[in-house]
C-alpha cells in the first residue's frame, strides 16, 4: 500500500501500535465488527513544507475485527477495499492497520467522517454522509406510525420505499389529502383529472384516477410506471393520496415545471446547439429504455408527453431534465 502512493498527498498506510490510541469511545458493535472512536497520540504523516511531518492527536474511527486472529486473507481483501487518494471523495480512506494486544483482533484504522456514527459501517453516500442500511431500518421502524387505511397501499408504499439506492431517491410516502394547498385543475382526460397544488413547500401534481375507490393490480401497475430513483429520466412519484369526498386515489408526483416538450420546441430548434440537443434526446432514450426494462410499454408517446423538469444546475443552457410519463404495463 505504501509503494503505491502517486501524489505528496496520498495517504502513507501505517502500522500502528494499539498503544499509540487514547480515550477510546465504541460507538456501535455488529455481528462482524466493532467501531470506536479514538485520539492517535503520534497522529499521521502529511507532507508539509518539503517533507513529512506528524499530525498529532488525531482523530480516528478504530474498526475492529471480530475473531479476525486467524483471517488474514479476508483482512488484507478489506483493507484493499479502501482508498489511499485523499481526492476520490466518495471512497473511504484508509490510515494504517492495528491489532487489539487483549482480543488479538485486527483493527483498521480510519478517518472518521467515512463511518456511519449510528451502526458503524462505511458511509453508503460519504459525501453527504447517507447510511442506506440506517435510511432502511429507519423507516421499517416508522411502519407503524402511518397507514392508508387500506392493506394494499400500505404494503405497495412499504415496497417502493425499501427500494432506495440513493441518498436523493425519492421516498415514497401515504399522504393526507388535508396536507395539499393552493389546488386548481390544469388538465382533464377520459381516466385521471390532473392538479397543481403545494406540499410541504414544493409544487407537487396529483393525478386523480376517475372511479378509483377500489385497489386493481391495473391501479398498483399505473404507479409503479413512476420512479423513485435520481438517475431515471422518468417522471418521480412522490406518494400516495386520497380525495376523502370522491374516495377516489391520488398520484402525487413531482410538478414538471418546464411544461412539455412542445413548449421548448423553437427553443430547441433556434438555440440549442448538437450537443445540447443531443442530451435532450439521450434523457427521452433513457426514460424509455427504463419503461421496456420494467416489462412496460409506453401507450401514448409523443411530444406532448415528454415533460421539462428544470433544476437549479441546468445541465444544457436553460435547460433542466426531461421526463417521460403516461406509460402503462
């Protein structure tokens, strides 16, 4: 590990004795591994002014093997597994390697903005410092404090909120219809009648499905047709609602503020530039493809249905995403 260094401000991996640690604190203990938080008296190597020199009482995270004495081979494949590069941020970084002089286990040693403060693994975000597993029991745990009414739509909600793979995906939440404010229709079709309203600060739009009042397979299909996820070009579903005078179901989605497509298309033709042009179309491509990945087809496809999310970080001049919606299975 020590050989591979590239830069003056690659990470030197140390062995350090057990009694270089002080005010040693745990802070979780798993089934694999104990993690704490501990002082390094002598502290780590940083190349300053020409040469290396000591950090002293630095701060660590200390994560300790259990019955790792004898293991080896599966010590140095998890120590490889971290990072030397102080520049590659959404890797955990490694300091050196230890061992406990009572237990004999092992333990690496760490930064201590890479563990999770709760549970003790790796961060599964460390730039923002998101812990899925932590996101995944927290809202097991909150099962029990909401609920439709229905069996069905609690289970399917349960469902699409334990698919989260990204600190910004979207969680999936039963709504009271009494938490919506400023509602005014803005479009009517044969099956759904469609609002704008405002939630928790944001613009959201609920789609009312006509003569929804009973759960159908043909209901649960229409909304898995949405996203959670950050990296989809598909238009994200936000929760579950329900109009408590019609009875009828509510999608409430993500508000596509850009409109559709065809509000943009001069703009596109007269001041988008081929590459600019091209990342419109690779985000519908990518919003079909994700549709035919879910064994779905898309019933309606046309500009009027390719919606114009924009973000605050356009990603092409003036622009934001596109999202395709109106897909069925």
């Amino acid at each position: 590990m020590q050989l591979k260094i590239e830069s003056h401000n690659d990470i030197i991996v140390e062995w350090i004795p057990y009694n270089q640690f002080s005010i040693i604190e745990e802070i979780s203990n798993g089934d694999f591994a104990r993690v704490y938080l501990a002082k390094w008296k002598n502290g780590l190597l940083e190349y300053k002014e020409g040469k290396y020199k000591r950090n002293p009482s630095k701060e660590v995270t200390l994560k300790c093997l259990n019955n790792s004495q004898n293991v080896i081979d599966n010590l140095l494949n998890k120590v490889k597994s971290y990072s030397i590069k102080i520049n590659e941020g959404n890797i955990a970084k490694i300091y050196g390697i230890s061992q406990n002089p009572d237990t004999k286990d092992y333990v690496i040693v760490l930064p201590t903005d890479c563990n999770c403060k709760k549970c003790g693994e790796i961060y599964t975000n460390i730039l923002v410092k998101w812990c899925k597993p932590c996101q995944i029991n927290n809202l097991k745990q909150d099962f029990v404090n909401w609920t439709s009414g229905n069996e069905a739509i609690d289970n399917f909600i349960q469902k699409m909120q334990l698919k989260i793979e990204r600190y910004n995906d979207m969680v999936v939440k039963w709504i009271p219809y009494n938490q919506f404010n400023i509602i005014q229709e803005i479009g009517k079709g044969g099956f759904a009648t469609v609002y704008l309203a405002t939630w928790n600060y944001r613009k959201v739009a609920l789609k009312c499905l006509h003569n929804s009042q009973n759960i159908t397979n043909e209901f649960l299909n229409e909304i898995s047709a949405y996203s959670i996820h950050s990296v989809d070009c598909i238009l994200k579903i936000c929760g579950i609602s329900q109009n408590p005078d019609t009875k009828d179901y509510i999608i409430v989605l993500e508000y596509a503020n850009g409109g559709s497509l065809n509000n943009h298309n001069n703009d596109i033709i007269r001041d988008y530039n081929w590459r600019e042009k091209l990342y419109v179309l690779s985000d519908i491509i990518k919003g079909l493809k994700k549709i035919h990945e879910n064994k779905a087809v898309h019933r309606d496809f046309h500009t009027g249905n390719v919606l114009v999310l924009f973000i605050d970080c356009a990603r092409y001049n003036g622009s934001g995403n596109t999202a395709s919606k109106g897909f069925v299975r």
